[in-house]
C-alpha cells in the first residue's frame, strides 16, 4: 500500500526579495557614517527575511553595527577629541 505524497511547500510571497540589500546598506551606513541608518536597514533587512524566508544575519549586524556606531560617536564626542564639535 502506497502513502500519499505529502503536499508541495506553499510559494514564496509575491514581490522582490530585498532582503541581501537592506541588510549590506544596513553594514556599510552603520560601519561608515549613520548609525542611525543602519538600524532602520537593519530592520527592513530583518523583516524581508521573515517575509521570504531569509536568514536574518545581516538585519542582526547591520543593527548592530548601527549601535556601535552610535554609541562609539558619543564616547568620541564625550572625550572632546570629536573634530568638528567646536567648543566654543
């Protein structure tokens, strides 16, 4: 007696898989210049890998990298070595 096939994996959702491009921008903005940026990349990245079934990785270190930016920009500005904050 033969089982049944099970049923085929229901398609991915419809639209464009960005989720490789938000999670790079998220990287490159968050390590270079916008720690802000990065994270709002790094979300969008994140929600395109729960929409089509991606790895989160990059959403997780653009985030990342976003947060370190930040933080790392105030301890700079925090220190007064910060170049273009003029002290008066």
């Amino acid at each position: 007696m033969n089982a049944p096939y099970p049923p085929p994996p229901p398609p991915p959702a419809a639209g464009r898989d960005r989720t490789t491009l938000w999670g790079v921008l998220g990287i490159v903005l968050g390590l270079i210049c916008c720690g802000v940026l990065g994270i709002v990349f790094g979300y969008l990245s994140l929600r395109d890998a729960r929409r089509y079934g991606q790895s989160p990785v990059l959403g997780y270190l653009a985030i990342a990298f976003g947060v370190i930016n930040i933080i790392g920009t105030a301890i700079w500005r925090a220190s007064g070595t910060y170049p273009f904050w003029k002290n008066g």
